[in-house]
C-alpha cells in the first residue's frame, strides 16, 4: 500500500523541465499535516526520477521528506518479504526431499 500511496498519479501545476510530473498522495497528506521547515536542507529524499539517477536530494520540509520516504519504506519492506519467501521455501523444500536433491 506504501508504494501506491507514494506514486505520483495526481497531476499538478506546470512545473519546470527536470522535475518528476505529479504527485502523490503521501505527498499531498504528509505536507499537509507535516508543514514544518527545519533551518537547513538536511533530510536525504529519493523520486523516482532521482533513483534512476543515484542521486539523493536534500530537502528541508518535514512533510515532503514522509511524502517522499513512503514509497521507499515500502519497496523496503517488499524486498524483505520476497527474499524471507525464498528463503524459507528453500529450507522448507530441503526439510522435505532427500539429502541429495537439497538445494544449497
């Protein structure tokens, strides 16, 4: 749901060459709630522009930085479940066969 939610499906105002179109739902909730300006650009955000890129932008809103994280968190969190599924397929799968067809 985390990944949904971070998606940028809503249009927006024009905005100028370079920046990711849309925005999300996370994003438009989170700084809403969260409008908070620290003094300095000091939370690490990630788009998915910037991901292809491997370039980390600073950001200095509280809430653009949850907009931002949502999605991550929950790529996070998929990509542990998918690799806790193999491995616990594997160990189920060698728990059942002979000790001669056991993978790994």
């Amino acid at each position: 749901m985390a990944i949904l939610c971070g998606q940028n499906w809503i249009p927006t105002r024009a905005k100028p060459n370079g920046v990711t179109k849309g925005t999300s739902v996370a994003s438009l909730v989170s700084r809403k709630l969260l409008n908070y300006d620290l003094k300095r650009k000091i939370l690490p955000t990630l788009t998915n522009a910037s991901v292809k890129k491997l370039k980390v932008m600073m950001v200095r809103n509280v809430g653009t930085f949850v907009g931002r994280t949502v999605p991550v968190v929950g790529w996070a969190i998929v990509s542990h479940d998918v690799v806790m599924i193999g491995i616990n397929s594997v160990q189920h799968y060698n728990r059942l066969v002979k000790r001669e067809d056991r993978v790994f």
